[in-house]
C-alpha cells in the first residue's frame, strides 16, 4: 500500500479554456476514476505478491521490483507529466497517458515471466505520471474557481486518500476469486471509459511555450534505478559483487549529471532553488524518510500476513483497512487543530507515532497473531501518518509563488513514489541479509528431523519447507521492521529541529486562508 498522496495543487490558473462539454459532474467522474486508478494500482499489487511470486518464480528480494518498476518511473517522470500537459495541452495529454496506462494493464496481465511483467509494470509508472498531473490541472480548466472548484479539489483528494483502501479490498476479491491477472486486467476497460468520455466532456486548456527538460528527467530516473538495483542486487549477491559495485558507481554518476542538468536548464524539471527554504527541504526529508517506511511496512506485512498467519488475500485486504481509516481520523483531526496550532506540532507528533508502531512491529515472531501483534502497532503507525500528511502539504506550500506551487507540490509527490522505492529497497537488502543468516540457522534443525524426500527436494530447490521457511521469514521481515523504525526515527530528528513555524503561517491559517500559491 503507498501513502495517501498529500493534497496537491495545480500549477497555475489556466486562461479560458476551449469550448467543449458542459457536464461538470461526468467530468468530475472522468478525472477522479483517473486518479483512483493510478493510485489504486499500487496498493492493489500488494495483495497479489505472493500469488505473483509464485506464479512467476520471483525471489522475495526481487519481488520488490513489482512495486519499484512502477513508482520508479512514476515518480521520476511526475513533473515531466505535468510539463507535457501545459505545453501541449493537458485534455490531449491526459488522454495519450490514460490509454497508455490500459495497454501497460493488459501486457501485466499477460505476461508469462518475470521481466515481462517488470517491464510491464515500468511502462504503467510512465502512463500514470504522464495522467495523474494532468488529471488535477484539468480541474482548473474545467472548474470554475470558488466553491464549485473547491469541490472538485476535495472529491480529487478524497479519492487519492481513499484510493488505497479501495485497492486492498478490491485486489483480495480479485485475487481471491478469479486469478492475479485480473488486478491489471481490470484496468483496460476503465481506461477505455475514460478515453471515451473525456473529449465528450472535458475542455481543452490552451497550450503554453515552454521546454521539455527530457535529459533531467532521463538522468533522474536513471539515476534512481541504478541506485535500487544496486541495494537489491547486494541483498541477493553481496556488497563485493561487480554488479553491486558498478550500479552503486553508475547511480552516483547519473544523479551528480542530474543536478548539473538542472543547474543549467532553463525550465528545469527540479526546480534546485526550491530546497533553498528551510522548511520546505525539511518537509521533502520527512517525506523521503515516512514514504520509505511505510512502502516498506506494507510490502512486508502483505506477504507475512498471508505466508505466515496463511490470511486469504481478501481477509488480508480486510486486515488493512483499519490503517486507512485510522489515517482519515489523523488527518480531519489535524485540519480542524492546523489553524491554532500550526503544522510543526502534527509533523513531530506523527513522524513519533509512526516510529512507536514501527518499533512495536519488530518484536513481530512465528507464534503471533494479527490481533495481539499486528492491529495495535498499525493502528498507531497509520493515526501518526494522519497527522503529518495534511500538515506535510501545507509546509511543503508555504510561501511558494503562485506559478512555482505546481513544482512545489508535484516534488512533494514525486519525493514520496521516489522515497518508496529507494527504501523499499533498502529494506529489502537488510531482509535479505537477515534471511540468509537465519537460513543457516535453521538449516542442521531441518536435516536432523527431514524425510529424504525433503533433504532431496531441499538439495534441488535450496528453499526450506514450513515451518523452517516462516521462521527464516519473519527474521528477515523483523530486521525490516527495525530499518523502518530508523527512517522514520531520522523524520522525527527533523520535523523536530529543522522545522520552523512561522507566526505569519499560522496568522494566515486562522483566516481561512491557503498559503500563498494553494490554489
């Protein structure tokens, strides 16, 4: 499950737009079934893992890489996105990345190996990040500003939050009753829907001149793949590994040329100066760090659940949606409190719970249950992700020009899809690490009680039987738990001595007001 996306903002108010439909609650429809299909497609993957992985023969290491493909390239070219849809126009735009994002769905769906759904999977993030800027910008041109607009806006950040919840539920029923396949299959008619109805019913906007910073996006992305492979490669080769070092090596290169780029470009993608303000770069830290331990949580706790407590998919799906609620108790709470009290109390104290639920998760063995060991450090975790998500968007804003609020926000995004991965994989490298010394651990118990119809079928595959194979599991998932806690420890450094409330920020929330560049 990935974090609900901070309430974002479009990039500028766009002139009259072109004449085109009238019907104002389909358009609606068109932009939020959008937004709920790209942000449900993260967390709907979850459910399927362990169906996936055995279907295709992944390791649990290289599992990861069905949620990193896709929010690697989401993330990466989140801001090119919404840079394609001023300059070109956002109703044609959003429609190229919608179809796009169905084909990517149905070679998901069909793919018969593991590099073939990856593949898949990298080419869906591109289709997302191309239809999710685009979707929230044609609000703008669709939406009288005001209360018909405000609306809109609150139906576009409702389906992002609730867009998760949806997506454990929806893929347990899936994979539960019909087969994996069918949470990417299920895609393609959606899609078709919306390219069907989205030129009948929503305007175009007027295109603007600009540059298409492809080079910054390119070593970005880059980048960042390289940096994932490597933490995942030395999970399952090691630290001395040629390709371990030389993808450690080539990351270094393509993100020291991407700040260069960026350095340089007129229209850069990553506005560099953005990280100047204190606060604001605070904010992006805290981001990185909370959106890496709960991609981590997540990925770990789906397979658990169903490898260890042997939950159905759909009672797993059942199992999270106490977090996604919790998170909606967290956040209206904090809208009503934000306006006395400033976002820096939120930031602190949720970035604190997510660390106290994360570090309950590492006493996580084979002889616990979902009730006495699970619920409770969840429900902790995702009340603290409440708290800091709405005040997160607010720093993240603050005292941003009304024409730079669209880069402000869009790096909010793209630093919590790019936080994920890199964390994921992270965790994944210290699972790794701890599975292989437990393996060995329980490696003499299993030969001195195995049959040798095991000890032969132990000899060809390497993999333990249960219960061997759900103790060398929940080793690896505990020392997960134990990085995550220490991501979101280092959030809770900064929210508390890096984040500064200034009295102007409150003064302007006490009046009702957004701040400067909101919308």
């Amino acid at each position: 499950m990935s974090t609900p996306n901070p309430t974002p903002n479009p990039a500028q108010t766009t002139t009259p737009p072109k004449k085109g439909g009238d019907g104002k609650g389909i358009a609606l429809f068109v932009i939020a079934s959008c937004q709920l299909m790209v942000v449900l497609d993260i967390t709907i993957v979850n459910i399927a893992l362990p169906h996936i992985q055995d279907s295709l023969n992944f390791s649990t290491t290289s599992l990861s890489w069905v949620v990193n493909a896709y929010t690697l390239t989401f993330g990466g070219l989140l801001l090119l996105g919404g840079r394609a849809g001023d300059i070109l126009g956002r109703r044609r735009v959003f429609i190229f990345g919608i179809l796009l994002f169905g084909f990517a769905s149905l070679l998901c769906g069909l793919a018969q190996n593991d590099w073939q759904l990856l593949a898949a999977r990298a080419l869906q993030g591109v289709g997302g990040a191309i239809a999710s800027p685009t979707s929230l910008s044609l609000i703008t041109t669709n939406f009288e500003e005001g209360p018909e607009r405000n609306r809109a806006f609150g139906v576009f950040a409702a389906v992002s939050a609730g867009g998760g919840a949806i997506g454990l539920v929806a893929g347990g029923l899936l994979v539960e009753w019909l087969d994996w396949r069918w949470i990417f299959f299920v895609n393609v008619p959606i899609a078709l829907l919306i390219a069907f109805l989205t030129p009948r019913h929503i305007k175009e906007s007027e295109r603007h001149p600009g540059h298409f910073d492809f080079t910054g996006a390119l070593t970005s992305t880059l980048g960042m793949v390289a940096l994932v492979y490597g933490f995942i490669r030395a999970a399952q080769e090691g630290w001395r590994d040629p390709w371990t070092l030389a993808s450690f090596g080539a990351a270094v290169v393509l993100l020291l040329l991407f700040i260069l780029v960026e350095r340089r470009s007129r229209q850069p993608i990553t506005p560099l100066h953005m990280f100047a303000d204190r606060n604001r770069a605070g904010t992006y830290a805290i981001m990185l760090c909370l959106a890496a331990a709960i991609f981590g949580m997540f990925f770990f706790l789906t397979l658990w659940v169903q490898d260890v407590l042997h939950f159905s998919p759909l009672k797993t799906g059942l199992a999270f949606l106490p977090v996604s609620a919790i998170i909606a108790v967290g956040a209206g709470l904090t809208s009503q409190l934000l306006p006395r009290y400033g976002p820096k109390p939120f930031m602190v104290a949720g970035s604190f719970l997510s660390a106290v639920g994360l570090s309950w998760l590492t006493l996580t063995d084979v002889d616990s249950t979902y009730l006495g060991s699970v619920l409770g450090p969840i429900l902790v975790f995702g009340f603290g992700m409440g708290l800091i998500f709405v005040s997160l968007t607010i720093m993240a804003l603050s005292n941003v020009e009304q024409a730079e609020s669209g880069a402000a926000s869009g790096l909010l995004n793209a630093t919590q899809q790019v936080g994920g991965s890199l964390g994921l994989s992270i965790l994944v490298t210290v699972f790794g690490t701890a599975s292989r010394n437990e393996a060995k651990d329980q490696i003499p118990a299993f030969l001195a009680q195995a049959s040798p119809l095991e000890k032969a079928q132990f000899a060809k595959t390497g993999e333990l039987p249960p219960p061997w194979s759900e103790e060398v599991l929940t080793a690896g998932v505990s020392q997960g738990f134990v990085t995550a806690a220490v991501f979101s420890i280092v959030a809770f450094v900064v929210a508390l001595f890096v984040i500064q409330v200034r009295a102007s920020d409150i003064e302007r929330l006490k009046g009702g007001m957004p701040p400067p560049g909101a919308g």
